[in-house]
C-alpha cells in the first residue's frame, strides 16, 4: 500500500511531484496518462480502492488552453468528469485528495488578489472545465478534498515559460512578450481543513516583469524583452488579465505561504537548468 497515488504523473507538475514525494521520504504510486485514463470509471475505481493511499494528488488534466476552446467537451470529460470520477473513488476508500486546479477558474478582471472564496467567473473553456472539477470535488468530498489553484506553473520537467525564456535567450533573441509540490506535501501533513488553497508565489508581477527577471538571472540584458500588449499574439483563448491570488486560506490554517515569486525563480532557474 502506497502512502500517496499521483495521477497524471508524467506531465510537468506530476513528475515534480513524485520527485518531491521521493525525496521526503513517502511511498508514491506514480501514474502516468498510460498508465492511469481517469475517465475511465472502472481503472480509477481499481486502482484508488486496489492501493487504498492515504493521499491521492490530482495532476491529471487537460492543460492544452487554445484547444479547449475547440474541444470543450473532450477537456470537460478530463477535467470535469475525470475530477469526479477520482473524488467518487476517493470517498469510496477513505482517501484524502488533493485536486490541482488553476487561476483561469476567475474572470481576471480584478484589481486585487483573488481570495480563495472570492467568485469564479471563468471566461475559457479550459477555465469552465476547471471549475466543473473543482464543483465535483468539494460535492463529493467536502472533508476531505483539497483544491489548490496554481498559476505559471513551471519545474525541472516539460515545457514551460521559463523554458522557453532560457532558449531565447540562448538563441540571443529579442522577446516580445516547483513550489506547488512542497507546499501539496505540507498540505496534506498539516491537518488543516479541507478547502480552497491558492498554491502561487507571492508578490505579483506580469508575464513582461516576469520574463526580464529570467533574463537578468541569466546574466542578459532585460531590455531584449520589450512590452507589448495582449493583442499582439491573438489566441483562441484569451488569457486572464488579472489573476493573482491571495493566500488567506494558508495563514487560516497556520501554514506559511510560498515564498517571494523572485526568490523562487531563482532556485527554479538552478533546477530546470541541472535538469
């Protein structure tokens, strides 16, 4: 019997997780999308009730935003029905979960930190689909599901934007432009109450600060990356304008936040870059 179940553990945030869940000494049953299909009723039921974990993180997830947007009900049955599918497993065998969720669950039209309680107002249907996840699981689970949002995910494995940043800057370009799994661990030590979590660094900058930081860490010139607006790069989905979260639920339940976004990109930079 496994202490943790991680599905999704071949993407990004899976595949941090299960390092991170190694190196603090938990047993972690990791499965990836091959191995593990969540919309699958009869495997998730299997394999949830068959390892009986104490804790069951949800990594699984339609992540691709744009094509959501054409392929809305094939996202919804990842992110929506698969959601559901692991918390009915979940309540089934005792287990506490940990559902990852995102900040595109908010309209993005705030002029403050979203608080954990605030109103969703998804303008995506990757957001909807999110929602619907998060729905399902504090329905079916609501002593025992945890919904922690994160944002600009980024870690030692997959693509991302710090990824790319580093390319570009390699490639001397002018651009135009792993915290979550500790803080799941710390989490699910605690004991705190079952809720809404907002997983993110904190501080707020923008995707145009963020990237000149990367650049600077790197030893370049942040002048190579120049602001432009939105409209620039059109994409199917449009993205939140504003969508930084606050951290009230953290200091609720006794539990300090992640730390400064700029101090963590620096120890990011040194993982992604070692990987």
């Amino acid at each position: 019997m496994a202490g943790w179940l991680v599905t999704g553990a071949g993407g990004m945030l899976g595949q941090d997780m299960v390092t991170c869940l190694e190196r603090a000494g938990e047993t972690a049953l990791a499965l990836t999308r091959r191995d593990l299909d969540i919309t699958d009723q009869a495997a998730v039921t299997a394999a949830v009730l068959g390892c009986r974990p104490d804790f069951v993180v949800n990594c699984a997830a339609w992540t691709a935003v744009d094509e959501a947007e054409a392929h809305e009900d094939q996202a919804l049955g990842v992110n929506g029905r698969g959601a559901r599918l692991v918390a009915a497993a979940c309540a089934a065998s005792g287990a506490r979960l940990i559902h990852i969720s995102t900040d595109y669950v908010f309209a993005g039209d705030a002029h403050g930190p979203y608080g954990e309680r605030d109103q969703c107002g998804p303008r995506t249907a990757y957001g909807r689909t999110k929602l619907a996840g998060e729905r399902a699981v504090a329905e079916l689970l609501p002593g025992s599901g945890y919904i922690v949002r994160a944002a600009w995910l980024y870690g030692a494995h997959g693509a991302s934007f710090v990824r790319t940043m580093m390319r570009l800057e390699r490639d001397g370009r002018v651009v135009d432009v792993v915290d979550v799994a500790g803080q799941v661990i710390a989490l699910a030590r605690s004991g705190a109450p079952a809720g809404v979590y907002h997983a993110t660094s904190s501080g707020e900058t923008t995707w145009f600060g963020f990237a000149r930081e990367i650049f600077r860490l790197l030893g370049a010139d942040p002048a190579r990356v120049r602001p432009v607006t939105s409209g620039a790069y059109p994409r199917p989905a449009p993205r939140p304008a504003y969508s930084v979260l606050g951290h009230g639920a953290w200091a609720s339940a006794g539990l300090t936040p992640i730390p400064s976004w700029r101090l963590r990109l620096r120890e990011g930079l040194r993982a992604v870059a070692a990987a």
